[in-house]
C-alpha cells in the first residue's frame, strides 16, 4: 500500500504544479483585464464620439475574455476539488 500511496502522491504532485502554471496564467489574464479596462474607462470619459464608440467595441472584447477567464477559473476549482478528493482517498489508505 505504501508504494501505491507514493505514486498517487506523486501524480497529485505533477496535477498541482499543472493547475499552479494555469492559476498562474490566469491571474495574468485578470491583471491585463484590469489595464484594458481601466484604458477603455479613459476612452468613456474623454467625451468624444470616436473614443466612446471605440470604448464599446473594445468592451465588448474585454467581456468575452472575461467570460473566458471565468470558465478557466471554475475549470480550475473543479481540477482542485478533484485532487483534494483524491488526497483524502491516499490519506485514508495509510
């Protein structure tokens, strides 16, 4: 059993520096979000018909890839509620 509970530790090891690579590309994600909106927030506040209407699209842009992320992140949790199950289950055999 001791052998089995090692190679299970060790692939538990290898899925979380994956879903460590990924969190970590995610909250890059985030960040670059932040700075598109706060550019498109200065296009909204400019007051000229060319920036807002340019502010728009952009949004629009910026919301898909927020949707994107969202999924990414709930991929994610579901990744780690997996593993955490799969802890519990190597614990329980020692």
């Amino acid at each position: 059993m001791d052998k089995l509970a090692i190679i299970q530790s060790e692939e538990t090891i290898k899925e979380l520096d994956i879903i460590d690579k990924k969190t970590t590309e995610l909250v890059a994600t985030f960040k670059n979000l932040y700075t598109e909106t706060e550019r498109i927030n200065k296009m909204f506040l400019s007051g000229k018909p060319k920036d807002y209407s340019k502010g728009l699209k952009e949004m629009e842009e910026a919301v898909k890839k927020l949707a994107s992320a969202q999924k990414q992140t709930q991929v994610i949790q579901n990744n780690l509620n997996k593993l955490e199950k799969k802890i519990l289950e190597v614990l329980n055999l020692e």
